[in-house]
C-alpha cells in the first residue's frame, strides 16, 4: 500500500491536487482512497459529490472519507480520556474544565492520522492519499507517535504492577486508580502508534509532497516542511508549485506578477534540489469538480505514474567504526548555529531551531551507543553528523585482533 501525504499553507491547492492525485492513481486501475481531516468539507467541494466521515465510492476505484478528528478521538481515546478527567475532578476541577483539559486538542488530527493505521490493516486500498491539514501542525503530530508512546509506555512501566491495588491504596494516594479498560485502551493506542510511525516512516511506503504557491510565504513554509519531514524519518518525494500564472497571459498587470513567480520558483528548484519540482498553472477559474480534476493531474504528472516514489533521500544514515557510531540525519535548510544535540538516556534529542520556533526530533539509540559519550555533532551541507566514542577509545581499537 501506498501512502501519499499532502502538506503546505493553507489555501495552496492541497485539497484539490490531493483530489486531483487520486483520481488519476484511481484511472490507473489502484483501489484509492482520498482522505481529508480538513475542518470544511474540503472533499465534497473538490469532487462536487457528497463525502461523508465513512469511505464512500466516487468511482470504480476511487473512495473519499472527510475523516472528523473529535469522532476519531473519541473512539481511540475516550477511556483514558475519561480517565484523566476523573483526576482532575478528583483534585476538585469543575468536571466540564477537567474534559477541556484532558482532551488534548492539539492531538485531535494525530486521531484522525490513525486512520492510515486502521486503513492498512484492512489491506483494501492500494494508494491512501492524505490532504493534510496544514503543514507545520501536521509534521508535528507526525512526531507524535514517538512522543506519546515513549510517555505512556513509561507510564505503563510505573503503573502496571500496582494497577491491582490501586484501587486499596486509592483513598491514600488520593488520586483515582485506572481500571483495566483504562489500561488496555492505553496499550492498544501505543501499539497503533507505533504501527502508524513505522507506516509513515517507510520511505518505500510513504512520501510527503509539499505544495506551495509562487509567493514568499508558501515557498518559506515548504522549505521548512521539508526540513521538518526530514528529520522526522520521513521521505519527501515532491515539491508542487501551484497557481502560477501561465506563459500566455499577457496583459501588463501581470508582468511583475510573471516575474516574480519565476524567481520564486527558481529558489525553490535551488533549495530543494536534488527533490523534483512540478509546476501546475494557475486555471481560469476556481479548480474543483472531475473535470478539472483530471485535466490538473494530468498536467500536473503527465505520463508519469502519480504513485511512484519520485525521489528517496536518506534521512538518517548510522555507522559503526572503531569504537565511534556515526548517526547522520539529513537536514536541510538549517543554520550552524540554529540546531542544539543533546543525549537523554537511551535518546538523542535534535532541536533545530527554525523561524517559527524549535522543531524537536527524538531519535532512539542503538545499545551500542550506551557505552559511549557523544562526541561531536557537525553540519556538513545538509547533513547533521553525530558522533559517539568510547570513553576509552584505545580498548576498543584491540578487538577484533587475533
Ligand atoms: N491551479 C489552480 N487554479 C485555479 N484555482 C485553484 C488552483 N489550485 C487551487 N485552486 C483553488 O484555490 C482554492 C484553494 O484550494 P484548496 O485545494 O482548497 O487549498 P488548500 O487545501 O491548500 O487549503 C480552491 O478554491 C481551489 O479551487
Ligand atoms: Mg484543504
């Protein structure tokens, strides 16, 4: 199965080129299905054909799902979150304020991400394309699974042996103790996660397409995105340029518009160079219904294959050598001075610091580097290297010797 994700500012054409790509992987005989956690109706408006928050059949093998995160979120989440909300209330917090505070809202689009996992496990789709909320929140609850069910697999460690007599030392502890059900929705939620991040973080399975707009704003959050994915794990494959105004227009209003757009281009081929950049143009009037759908995808991928996986780079590249592990992460678009390494335990925490604040990534260690200190962390082009030795690197360097 494969899965196609869209990211990039709002109002680009995410929705319609998501659209757009799975009619044509539909045409080209793979069972899609396009799916869209937009708050508006984005699918429906696309398709000009009723979406609703189960798969339904637009063509003979395409389907369309308008995912809703708080339903989503309810049903993956709604024990623990019952859970946590009887904790506050137990600490005195007005039971509507508990919910409000233990409903995460910044997690309800990973909820609805979860459907990817859900999605391959009933191995009925050959291509998912995701229309991706918008881009910078998107890539964080990406990152989420690891996050989440690092905590809550800690959690569990802690809480797991005395959940039996939780419920004696309850009044002692003053907290209420969760019941199996809390537990297993726990367990169950880590064990999606898990499966999601690893769904997402196969390059030979997934690819974001980043879209973006002939204008400084959308061209600087793609840039950025593509940051982001890459430390993330995950394989950016396409740049889109949408909305450009066609060669043909030639009235003077629009000279310096044509100008501008083509050096806003040119910068983004430079900066994401070696990823492909496709171009679509801007239409006549607004893109919506099959039609124009079809006519967009075509242009946009010709006689290409629009699943194929246009580009794989290597995000994070590990290497063993006389008592030194090499961890190399691909990050472009990073500044020398804009990135900070540090090792917590078993973990290495890269923050890079980007215009609109830090993007974190926790990358796990292998056991061999447990022995060893972190030695140094260099930018080469976009290339972070991160080197960890032996405390004593002359004891290392015997072995191996007959
Ligand atoms: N190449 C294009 N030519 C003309 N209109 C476009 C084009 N791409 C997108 N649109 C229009 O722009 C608006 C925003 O597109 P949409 O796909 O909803 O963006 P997003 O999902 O990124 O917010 C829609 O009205 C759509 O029809
Ligand atoms: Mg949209």
């Amino acid at each position: 199965m494969r899965v196609i994700l869209f990211s990039g500012k709002g109002g680009t054409g995410k929705s319609v080129i998501s659209c757009a790509t799975g009619m044509l992987t539909s045409e080209s005989g793979y069972d899609t299905l396009v799916m869209s956690a937009d708050p508006a109706h984005s699918l429906a408006d696309a398709f000009e054909m009723h979406v609703g928050d189960e798969p339904v059949r637009l063509a003979p093998h395409l389907s369309a799902v308008q995912i809703d995160p708080s339903k989503e979120m309810a049903r993956s989440y709604g024990a623990i979150q019952d859970y946590l909300a009887s904790i506050f209330t137990s600490k005195g917090i007005d039971e509507t304020l508990a919910y409000e505070i233990s409903s995460l809202p910044t997690m309800t689009y990973l909820f609805a991400l979860l459907r990817i996992e859900e999605t391959a496990r009933t191995g009925q789709y050959d291509v998912i394309v995701l229309d991706t909320v918008p881009s910078g929140e998107t890539l964080r609850y990406l990152y989420f699974p690891r996050l989440v069910g690092s905590v809550s697999r800690k959690l569990i460690k802690l809480m797991g042996p005395i959940a039996g007599m939780a419920k004696i030392v309850e009044p002692l502890v003053g907290i209420p103790a969760p019941n199996k059900s809390v537990f297993s929705s726990q367990i169950e939620l880590i064990e999606r996660m898990e499966r999601l991040s690893a769904i997402l973080k196969d390059n030979d399975q997934s690819s974001l397409r980043l879209v973006a707009n002939p204008d400084l704003f959308s061209t600087e959050n793609l840039k950025r995105s593509l940051m982001i994915s890459g430390l993330y794990g995950i394989n950016s494959d396409l740049a889109i340029i949408n909305k450009i105004i066609p060669e043909d227009v030639s009235e003077p209003f629009f000279n310096k518009w044509k100008v501008a757009q083509a050096e806003r281009i040119r910068e983004v081929e430079d900066a994401v160079y070696p990823l492909p950049v496709k171009k679509v143009r801007l239409f006549p009037s607004e893109l919506k219904g099959v039609e124009m759908l079809r006519k967009c995808g075509k242009e946009l991928y010709g006689d290409d294959d629009p699943a194929k996986i246009y580009y794989k780079g290597v995000p994070f590249k590990l290497e063993s050598r006389h008592g030194e592990v090499e961890i190399t992460v691909r990050v472009p678009f990073s500044e020398k001075e804009d990135f900070k390494v540090e090792r917590i335990g078993e973990e290495l925490i890269l923050k890079v610091r980007t215009k609109m604040g830090y993007a974190i990534n926790v990358i796990p260690l292998p056991a061999i580097t447990l022995k060893m200190n972190l030695k140094r962390a260099r930018l080469l082009n976009d290339e972070l290297h991160v080197i960890f030795r032996e405390e004593d690197g002359k004891v290392q360097e015997g072995r191996g010797r007959p």
